[in-house]
C-alpha cells in the first residue's frame, strides 16, 4: 500500500522520514506498520491556528482505505 499525507497548505510541510511526500509500505494480513513523518511550520504559519493534517492510504489493488485525520496547531 501507499500511504501519504494530504497537503495541508497555509505553510505546513509534511515528509515521510526518508523525505518524500509518500511511502509505499508492506502491511502484514491482519497487522500494523509505522510510518514515520516529520510535520514543519514555516514562518508563515500563525501561532494557535488550527490546521486538518490528513493521511490517506491506497492499496496496490485500486482500494482506498478511510483517512486518518489530526489537528495541528504552532504554539
């Protein structure tokens, strides 16, 4: 499967560790793989603004799989 994260915008970056947008991964039936990714605020990004950090994934056959949402905020 792929899995990415959906651009944020408003001047958040998002990079799986090896820093690419996305990361083809192999998931095990029935098990669970971490990916990592490094989330940044660029000097546009307003302290204690909320931003929707989303994370969709598609398996090799076609299929999609629900996303996985998070807020995220610069202190």
């Amino acid at each position: 499967m792929t899995v990415a994260a959906r651009p944020v915008g408003g001047g958040w970056s998002v990079r799986t560790e090896h820093g690419r947008q996305e990361e083809r991964i192999r998931v095990p039936a029935g098990g669970r793989v971490g990916v990592g990714f490094t989330i940044r605020a660029g000097s546009s990004v307003r302290p204690r603004t909320d931003g929707r950090l989303a994370f969709a994934a598609t398996l090799d056959e076609g299929g999609g799989v629900p996303a996985s949402v998070a807020l995220i905020h610069l202190k």
